[in-house]
C-alpha cells in the first residue's frame, strides 16, 4: 500500500496496513550531527522516504523564528531567539497597555496562520500575564481582541480554502506542562467558538482538520474535538497515556507526540518499551494512530537510531487490512 493510502487510512479509521510514523529533525539536530544524522536516515527509507544523499544542507534555518537574534513579526511582536534552529519566544508585546486594544489594526492580509495563530496569539500581543489578567477580570477588551484577531483568522483561512486542500493544518499550544492555563469554562465561553467557526469552514470546503498543539490539553481535548477536529497531535507526557486512551481512543485520530523529554536521557532499550506502550494502548485494526517524535539536538545520536529502529518495530502490520 502506497504510504499516501495508509496515512488517509489510519485518519478516516478504514484499516490502515500500518500505523503511519515519522522522525522530525530540528534544523539544530542536522547542524549539530550532520553526515552522522545522515547516515541514520539513510538507514531509515520507510521513515524518511524520498531523502536522497547530499540533499540536506545541515545549516539551512527554514523560518525567521529559528533564526539566532530578533526579529518582527507582521503584528508588531519582537522575536528573540538564543539558538539558532530551535524555536524562538515572544520577548516584547505591542498590547501591554489594555486600553491600546480598542485601537489595534491586524496586519495586512496575507500573514497566514503561523502556529499560534488564536490563543497564543493573544498573549504574543498582550503579553502572557497581562493576558491571565485579562481573564481573570474579563474587561471589555479581552472580547475585543478576541475577535480581531478571529476575524483576521478567519478572512485568511478563507482564502486558504478557495482551493481546499485536503486537510488544513493548525497550531496553536493551548496548554502548560502540567496544567491549563485558564479555566476550561473561560476557553469554552471564549474561545471554542473561534475554533468551531474555523474549522466548520474548513468542513463546509470540504477539507478535514489537523491541529498541533503542546502542553495539557486534556481538560479541553472533547471540545476541541466537538469542534471538528478530525487529526489531533498532543504530547504524551503532559496528557497522560491513559487520559489519552480515555479521552481520544476511537473518537478521533491521534498523531501521538512522543516524550520528546525522555529521548536525551534514556536507553534504547527503555525507548522501545515507551513505543510499544504507546502502540498497545491506543492502536486499533481500525486505525486512528499515527506516531510522531522530535528530536532536538540534545538526543544522542544512538537514541536517535533507537527511536527508528522502534518506529520501524512498533508501527506494526494489520493482518486485517480490507476497505471499508
């Protein structure tokens, strides 16, 4: 089966040959390791496929915020970033006053929906804390810049869908380590329904929806699915993989985040063990699991092979492959 088949497979729960896995390498990780990570790669076809020798450059740095410096953003955030092919933060907001609110403008068309493109946001432009306050006391503005930047969302994700792909992707890390940031009767009252719109306009188009996002998430993971979302990427270790189990098995497909926390620190041998965990708890014969991991550069080069080597184990055969 063509991996393209088994990928929509395992999606639309129709008994995909096998559960759909990939290795995402930060532009850290191949600066760091180079011809090494290569080599591993190479090794690898099944999770890397179409990767031809020689056609990495190790130092390419694909967007601005894995850039080393600062930089801004079409909104007027300031960007820093200390290490370059890593992810940058936030370091200066345009909205630290409340009171600017009323008179912000979005950014022309045609900034996209970057990852971060509602809740975090919000606080990219008022700062984090000022936006807790926010919804803490719930003034006026906090629904004023919530709609300005939905009904900027909004006018570039129809754009977007004047030729619908077949799944629209989506990023946005609603959650902490270890908890939600607000309370999940705010999200809903203000925020679920700047998803449900967006993604009932990308169903209404006729293309599925895949949403990323970091931290717990579980508290507000049934809603976001009741919003239409049909692929969700969560992070095993801030969920829980029984909550995951509880909360997602069979009601939508899980691209599982593997513990990107474990991977510097680990064995092999436990890497394999927290695969196959993963793998019993949330595979059926009739999909709705794909696996994920991200290794940064602080992954050792043997644990980088081991997480391959455990994909490619794992990521195992259904017998019972028939269309449906």
């Amino acid at each position: 089966m063509k991996p393209e088949d088994n990928y929509w497979r395992a999606i639309e729960f129709r008994r995909p040959e096998r559960i759909p896995a990939r290795v995402s390498l930060m532009p850290a990780t191949w600066k760091k390791h180079r011809d090494a990570l290569e080599e591993i790669v190479l090794r690898h076809p099944a999770l890397f496929p179409g990767f031809k020798p020689g056609s990495r450059d190790y130092d390419a740095i694909p967007r601005a915020q894995y850039r080393a410096g600062t930089w801004t953003d079409p909104w007027g955030c300031v960007w820093e970033n200390l290490e370059e092919g890593l992810d940058g933060i936030v370091v200066s907001s345009p909205l630290t006053r409340r009171e600017d609110v009323r008179t912000f403008q979005p950014p022309p068309p045609g900034a996209g929906l970057p990852h971060g493109f509602m809740f975090m946001r919000l606080y990219y432009l008022r700062g984090f804390e000022e936006l807790m306050l926010d919804f803490a006391e719930e003034p006026p503005e906090l629904q004023i810049l919530i709609d300005k930047v939905f009904e900027y969302n909004m006018g570039e994700l129809r754009r977007m869908l004047e030729a619908p792909p077949r799944m629209m992707g989506f990023g946005d890390d609603l959650g902490m380590q270890d908890r939600f940031p607000i309370s999940p009767a705010k999200f809903r009252q203000y925020l679920i329904p700047c998803y449900r719109a967006l993604y009932q306009a990308c169903h209404e188009a006729g293309s599925k929806v895949y949403m990323h996002s970091d931290g717990r998430i579980i508290d507000v993971l049934p809603d976001l699915i009741d919003c239409g979302v049909n692929v969700i990427n969560p992070q095993i270790r801030a969920n829980s993989l029984p909550d995951l189990v509880r909360t997602c098995k069979g009601r939508v497909c899980v691209n599982l985040d593997l513990d990107r926390q474990l991977f510097p620190f680990c064995t092999p041998e436990e890497i394999d063990a927290h695969v196959r965990e993963a793998v019993e708890a949330l595979s059926s014969p009739e999909g709705g699991l794909m696996l994920v991991a991200e290794c940064e550069p602080d992954v050792p080069l043997e644990n980088i092979e081991a997480i391959c080597v455990a994909l490619e184990k794992h990521s195992t055969v259904n017998p019972d492959c028939a269309e449906r």
